[in-house]
C-alpha cells in the first residue's frame, strides 16, 4: 500500500516530551489511513489510541520471533518489515499493514519472524486491549478476516505452483 503520512505526528513522537509511546490525538489522522480502522469513527479510532502504544525497532531486530509466545498484535506505522515464515517465502509489510494477530487469535506460538528492515515504527496492542477490540469493532474484525482469507488463498495458490 502506499506509505501512511507520517509528517507532523512521528516528528512529535520521536521528540515527544512526556510519554513518547502514548498515541497522542496528533495520530488520529495516520490511524485513518490504516486500512485495517477504515470505517471506524473518530471516536472508536480515539479508543483505539488509549489502548495503544507506539514501539520503535531498530533495523535487522526482531519485532516477532517464531515459536514465542504471542503477548502483542501490531500494525506498521512506518518502515518496513519482513515476515519470514520457518520455510517458507518471505513476505515484505509495509506501512498501514499488521501482524502478530496468529497467536493472539488461537494461543498458538508465533507462526513465523518478524524483522525490521530499517527503523520501523509500529503501534502496538496488547493481548487482552486486542481481544476487546474484536469483540467491540465489528469491522475491524471483518477487516482482519478478509486479510487472513487473502493470506490463505495466496498459501493455497504457492503451495500448487
Ligand atoms: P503470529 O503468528 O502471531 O506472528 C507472526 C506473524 O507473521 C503472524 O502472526 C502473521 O501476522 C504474520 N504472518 C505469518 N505468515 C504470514 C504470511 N504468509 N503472510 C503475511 N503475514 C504472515
């Protein structure tokens, strides 16, 4: 997808004065052009915010490593990253896209890394906010199932080639 506009709003981040990981109302306007809010009201974008955090990752670290434990569902804020399933192809994320959501969903270990390719920042959900967002947000929910399907068809489809 094409980058988000991260202008103003990952200036004040990185320089923030108080709590740099707070998702302060200035994210409000990057939070719309996330596909996976698209449709949700300011208002519910707002609640999203108060459950949120930011996190930065310096390139090559592992924002997710496969076989842990899931503790957190993100969605790239800025940068790029990688997915690199244990054997599988690699995929490349790029700003507006998530992750993590596999283990929070069924209780399974991470199915696969996550690497920072550059510094990337991600707003992160923990387990339980995440939970209470699916069951709150109907269209959230539908969003990230219409993902995991398209995930599934493009494993069908590698798997007959
Ligand atoms: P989870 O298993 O919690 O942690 C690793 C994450 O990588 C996983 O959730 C998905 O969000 C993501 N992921 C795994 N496999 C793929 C894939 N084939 N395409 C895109 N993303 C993936």
């Amino acid at each position: 997808m094409s980058p988000l506009t991260p202008g103003s709003a990952t200036r004040a981040a990185i320089g923030g004065p108080h709590d740099p990981n707070r998702v302060g109302h200035e994210w409000l306007g990057t939070l719309q052009e996330v596909p996976l809010f698209a449709g949700l009201s300011k208002r519910h974008l707002q609640r999203i915010a108060k459950l949120a955090r930011l996190r930065r990752f310096v390139s090559g670290s592992a924002i997710v490593r496969a076989g842990e434990a899931g503790t957190s569902f993100f969605v790239l804020l800025d940068g790029t990253a990688r997915v690199v399933p244990a054997g599988g192809r690699a995929r490349r994320l790029g700003p507006g896209d998530s992750f993590g959501e596999m283990a929070l969903l069924d209780g399974a270990p991470r199915s696969a890394d996550v690497v920072a390719d550059g510094e990337v920042l991600t707003l992160t959900i923990g387990r339980s906010s995440f939970g209470k967002l699916l069951r709150r947000e109907p269209a959230l929910t539908q969003e990230l199932l219409r993902t995991l399907a398209g995930r599934l068809r493009a494993a069908e489809r590698s798997r007959a080639d």
